[in-house]
C-alpha cells in the first residue's frame, strides 16, 4: 500500500506542480465551458428577444385581429393593415427578408351566405427563413381557428362530437430532467476522457518515450502496485478535471437553456449528486484503465495519441444515445457493457427514475469488475520486457 501511494504522490506532484497543467486541466475546462454556454445562451436569447417582426394583413377584419391578439405581443410583432395596391411591394420585401407575412382576406370574408363561391384566404412567407416560417405556421393556426368561429356562426354547431384531451399531470421537474438527460450525460462522459488523454498518454508513454519509465521499473517496487497507483492516481486527477467541467456546465446550463426559472442545480438533492459522484468515479477508471493500456503498448507519446482517438470517437458516439432515449434503458443486462452503462444510468438519475439505484449498482459493480482486469493486463504489460522496453 505504501508504495502505491508512492507512485500515486509521484503522478500528483507531476501535474499539481506544474501550473501551465494546473490551468489547462483543472480551471481552464469549467471556465471555457461556461463562458462559451453563457454566451451562447445570452446570444440565442436576445436573438429571440429583440427582433419585431413585420406582418401585414390585407382586408383585416376585427373578429382575426382579437384571435391573434389574445396570445401575441404586440412588443414581438408589427402589424399593418395593407392596401391591395401594395401586395406585390410586401412580398417583394419577403423575398428579400425584409418582411415576414403577408396574410390576404377576402374583402367579403364576413358576409358569405353559404352559397356561391367560397372567399379566398392565403398567407406569403419565405420558407428559406426559419422565423418567416415558424411564424407562418403560428397565424396559419390563428386561421383554423377564425375559420371555425365563421363557419358556427353561419351553420351553428356542426361538431359530430365533442372531444377533450386529459392527461397525466404535467411533473415540470421530471420534465425539465429529462432536458438535463438529453445533454448532460454525452457532456460529461466526453470531459472524462478528455481530461484523461490530457494527462493520461504523458505518465506511461511520455516516459517510455524519455526512457525514465525504466528506472522505476527497476525499483524493488511490484509492477502490480506501479500499475495500481498510475490508474488511481490518473483518476483522481481525471475526476477533479471532469468535475470542473461539469461545475461549468451546471452554472451555463440555464443560460444555455433559456430556462433559468425552472432548471438549476438546486433541482438535484444530495442523494442525486452522491450517485452521479459514484457513477463518474467507477466511469473514470474504466477510461484511464483503456488510456493506461494503450499507453503502454505504445512506444511513443505520439502514438499512444493516435491510438486513443478512434477509441475516443467510440466512446462520444455511445454516450451519444442519451439524446435520443426516452429515459434509461430497462434491460438490466445492458448495463454490463462499459460506458454504455453510465451513459444509462445517468440519464436515469438526471430524470429521477425509481429503478436508478439499480443500474447504478450493477454499473459500479460491472465497472470494478473491469477495473481489476485492465490492472491484471497492465500487470502483465510491465512484466514484458519487449513491451515495456520496446522503442
């Protein structure tokens, strides 16, 4: 035990000691991700916020007007009534992005007897535009919703049935959870392996590379216990840099969100955030311990590096299944296979699932399991000679 922790004090001072790593793995991740989030969630938010849009309706009858004025701003939208002499004007000024709408009624929209030949309506947008479009799709609605009032008060009721919609009520922490699910765990599994190749490639292959690595092998110390102290020490250090990403990421997220209101960190107790401890501890080996053994096959620091990107893509494209899950996956035996499973079992715990403890327990578990088995392999690494001394 003394001697792994020798070797554990020997990985900490290496990257403690050293301010230029003491900025780029610990501070700079958390501050560049919430000031990148904060602005792009500041930039996004004033996008929506300041822009008034331009509609003009041609004929504009009263009974419309009160439809859409119920629920629009009159701060977000500036409304003309427009003169038929003008319509080729305004859908010039669409096409051009300069207007968003045009909306025509017939002149004898209100006086229809039922007979004859049916007033036309129609609306001109710019379909490249997003808001030009979104707002199209919002009044085509105010339309439907015009054209039923005209149509009870010139035939009556004519409904065959009345329909009415209920549901489950509406959980606002659940729902705003499952937000949280859809980015959180991807952000978090990336910060780890990220944090990891930072330091990570540098304790064995860097020196296999300057050649030290064999003094240390030469100690009476046991290759098991240098084996034990590298992949602990490499994952606290990786668990404090991931940390200080997801400190930014939970002070962005609102921002980010454009729902400071309802989401924030206080959502989560005490029981939520010491299971997601636990999951990022078992996950944090379980990428050191891959790092770690690529690390020692490799007989450079260049390229151990060119052999963890393609593991690194694998492990961004598994942790990308939270954003199209609806909650965690229920099939226990799922939860043996690495990563996947803390993928899973964060998404349960970000969106308060009941079976949470669960697949954190089989996760830990499956985790510590491989765990002991990449210490057997980079056990056995250092034991070879060719491999170790291999340049």
């Amino acid at each position: 035990m003394k001697n792994i922790l020798t070797i554990f004090k020997k990985e900490w001072d290496r990257v403690t000691k050293d301010k230029r790593l003491v900025l780029t793995v610990f501070i700079f991740p958390g501050l560049m991700i919430f000031l990148i989030y904060t602005f792009i969630g500041s930039a996004v938010t004033n996008m929506y916020t300041e822009e008034v849009y331009d509609i003009a309706i041609v004929n504009p009858t009263a009974e419309f007007s009160a439809i859409y004025e119920t629920d629009e701003s009159s701060d977000q939208f500036h409304v003309i009534a427009l003169e038929n002499s003008r319509i080729d004007e305004i859908k010039e000024k669409i096409d051009n992005d300069e207007w968003s709408l045009l909306i025509y009624l017939d002149p004898n929209i209100n006086n229809y007897n039922g007979t004859g030949e049916k007033p036309e309506v129609y609306i001109y947008y710019n379909p490249n535009k997003i808001s030009s479009s979104q707002i199209a799709s919002t009044f085509t609605n105010y339309l439907m919703i015009y054209r039923e009032t005209l149509s009870y008060n010139l035939y009556g009721d004519t409904n065959y049935f009345v329909f009415n919609q209920t549901g489950t009520e509406l959980d606002s922490k659940k729902l705003n959870g499952f937000a949280m699910a859809s980015i959180l765990p991807m952000l978090i599994i990336m910060f780890l392996f990220s944090g990891a190749m930072a330091i990570g490639p540098e304790s064995i292959a860097g020196e296999k590379e300057r050649g030290t690595i064999s003094t240390l092998l030469v100690t009476p110390v046991k290759r098991r216990e240098i084996a034990i102290g590298k992949i602990f020490s490499l994952s606290v250090l990786t668990l404090i840099s991931a940390t200080s990403s997801f400190i930014g990421i939970m002070a962005s997220l609102p921002t980010l969100l454009e729902m400071s209101g309802d989401i924030s960190a206080s959502m989560y107790s005490v029981y939520e955030y010491l299971m997601i401890l636990l999951i990022l501890f078992s996950t944090v080996f379980i990428i050191v311990g891959v790092i770690s053994i690529i690390s020692a096959y490799s007989r450079s620091l260049k390229e151990a590096s060119s052999l963890i990107i393609p593991i690194y893509i694998i492990t961004i494209l598994v942790a990308l299944t939270s954003m199209f899950s609806d909650g965690a996956n229920t099939n226990y035996f799922l939860y043996l296979l690495p990563i996947y499973n803390s993928v899973q079992t964060l998404t349960a715990i970000f969106t308060f699932d009941e079976f949470a403890f669960n697949y954190l327990l089989i996760t830990v578990i499956a985790n510590f399991a491989y765990l002991t088995f990449f210490v057997i392999i980079l056990n056995r690494m250092f034991n070879s000679e060719k491999i170790m001394f291999n340049k």
